[in-house]
C-alpha cells in the first residue's frame, strides 16, 4: 500500500477510534457529575462548556490559511516559508487569544446574569468558573496553532491522537476532583493540566513535522496580507488557473476550484458560453441521430411515391424533374439517401 493510502486510512482509523472512545467517557461521565454537582451548577457547566463552539470563531480563519500555505511551501521543499507561515500563525493566535480572555474576564459578570441565569448565591461561583475556563480556552487555542504544522504535513492522525486524548483526560480527572470532594471551580481548574500536556506534545509534533523549526511567535508581514487575502477572498489562484486553461469550455472543475467574491460575473459569463456550446452540440447530434434514423426508410419511401398513378404530388413522375414544391425527386425534402448523407455531411460540418 503506498505511504498516502496507509496515510489516509490510519488517520481515519484513529479519528474515529478517538471519536468514538471520547463520546462513550462523556456519556458515561454525565451521571456522576449530575449527582456530586446537582443539576443548577451542571447546567452552569453545560453552558460554559457550550462557549468553545463561540470561541472557536475567534481564530478567524487564520489557522486555515496557514495549513493551506504550510503546506504549498512543503511541496515546493521551502521549509523556510513553512517556519514563517507557522510563527507567523503563532503570533496571531497569540494576540486573539490574549483579546478574548480579556473580553471574558471583563464581561464575567454579565455573562453570568444573562447567559447562566446563575442565582446569586451562585453568581461567584459562576464568575470564577468562567476565569478558568478562559485559561483553559487560551491553551486549546495555542495548541490549536501549534497543530498546523503537524496538518499541513497531513499528520492528522497525530492531531486526533493528542486532542481527544486531553479531552479524556480532562474528564479523568475532573472525575478525580469530584470523587474527592472537589466543586464546579475545581472542575475547570483542572482543565488547564490536559491542556498544557497537549501543547508540550503538539510542539514536539511540530518539531518532528519540521526539525529544527523555532517555537517562537513572529509576525510575517508578507505572510499576513496573504492569509488576509485568503480570508475575505478564498483562492483566486485557482480560479485564474481554471480561467486560463486552453480546455475551460469544457467545464472539468477541480477539487479544489474555488470562485473568489468579485468574479461571479467573470464566472456567470463562462458557464453561459458553456451552456451555449453545450445547446449547439446537442442539436447537432440530434439531427445527426435524425439523418441516421430517416436514411434506410428514404428510398422505400420515394419508391411508393414514385409507384403511385399520380405521383406524389397528383402529377406524373418525371426522373430529373425539380420543382419548389419538393415533388418529382426534388432535393428539398427528403431526396432520397444522397441527400439524407448531404444533411448529414452539412451538420459535422457545422
């Protein structure tokens, strides 16, 4: 089997071996944590857990484009621009992480009065369990930069490996606390330990995806108008390429044909001489499977015309006779089989 294939099937493989353990430990999990939380503070948990889905818009498409660019520069063998995309990304993750858990610690408060709907003898509680799930919501997203190298080199088998196992152990020992007697802020605070496990073996990762590569966050001007550029615009790359290609009106798109904001129009007008030549091409082959199916029955035809007293037309046959009306063996209706392969010859031509 060859290196891609067995590439493939072993990140299928672990992906939905790590899926599925992950969904059994969760279910498995709910009814201790119902019975030594109560049902108010774990529906508090419940609706904090439910803020990744929100946090995770916060990478804005930044890790995307680095995977993307990360790996253009690995096929290319430019390891270069892999270590600049990857700091570059770092560095971005950096700042928008250190903006939202700002934005959390500031607007605790008012998350707990309107989204947690937490009572106020439980209203510091909540705060705080909110403070530490920003913590731990800072490492996921680092990690999450920290992973891109490891995905541009489709080691994704790695990625699913590492981060369904921080979340099995981040319900291990949220267990752990609960068995000791332990409360809804202990629970959180012990999500930064998986966390922290997960990023010393994503950078290790990333070091073995690119030997030698520096950990260290870095803006990348060039690197950042680029990542910009895919953001709002997608690839116009590909679309310039599909445009340019001396086959396009054949309309053979790519995985990876991406229409860019700004080129509907330019695209709108190549589908529409598309659809143009495809109109044509039918008709054409329409009347050619006609001319093939109206030649046999052609001179069977002329010959019971030619036979009747009259002829076809009320009048006497005359080989050699034309006419405008198309009786007496005139060409313009149906001439026998010369003019069936004459109709035919005219449509290839045309």
């Amino acid at each position: 089997m060859p290196s891609l294939a067995r590439r493939t099937v072993s990140n299928a493989g672990w992906a939905g071996t790590c899926r599925v353990l992950t969904g059994v430990v969760s279910l498995a999990t709910v009814p201790v944590f119902i019975g030594r939380l109560g049902a108010a503070s774990y529906g508090i948990y419940v609706l904090i857990q439910s803020l990744l889905g929100v946090t995770g818009l916060f990478n804005l498409g930044f890790g995307e484009a680095a995977i993307k660019y990360t790996a253009e520069a690995d096929g290319r063998g430019d390891t270069a621009s892999m270590a600049r995309y990857f700091r570059n990304v770092l560095a971005v993750s950096l700042v928008v992480t250190a903006a939202v858990f700002g934005l959390v610690v500031l607007c605790a408060g008012i998350l707990a009065d309107t989204l947690l709907r937490a009572s106020p003898d439980q209203r510091e509680v909540a705060v705080a369990s909110l403070f530490w799930f920003g913590l731990a919501w800072v490492g996921r997203n680092i990690n999450g930069a920290l992973a891109t190298l490891p995905a541009a080199r489709q080691r994704y088998d790695q990625i699913v490996l590492i981060r369904e196992g921080a979340v099995v152990l981040e319900r291990v020992l949220a267990l752990a606390v609960l068995g000791f007697g332990g409360g809804l802020v202990d629970v959180f605070q012990v999500q930064i330990v998986p966390q922290i496990v997960a990023g010393i073996l994503f950078a290790a990762a990333a070091r073995r995806a690119l030997p030698g590569v520096s950990l260290v966050p870095r803006f990348d001007a060039a690197c950042l108008a680029r990542s910009f550029r895919f953001i709002l615009r997608g690839d116009p790359g590909n679309h310039e390429r599909y445009l340019g290609h001396p086959d396009r009106t054949r309309f053979r798109p790519g995985p990876d044909l991406q229409l860019p904001a700004g080129s509907a129009r330019g695209g709108a007008r190549e589908l529409r001489v598309h659809d143009r030549q495809l109109v044509a091409r039918s008709d054409r082959n329409a009347r050619l499977r006609t001319a093939r199916l109206v030649r046999p029955a052609v001179p069977a035809v002329m010959a019971r015309r030619r036979s009747r007293p009259g002829g076809a037309c009320g009048t006497s046959y005359e080989p050699g006779r034309t006419d405008s009306s198309g009786c007496g063996g005139s060409p313009g209706v149906l001439p026998g089989r010369n003019g069936a392969d004459g109709m035919e010859r005219q449509d290839r031509a045309g």
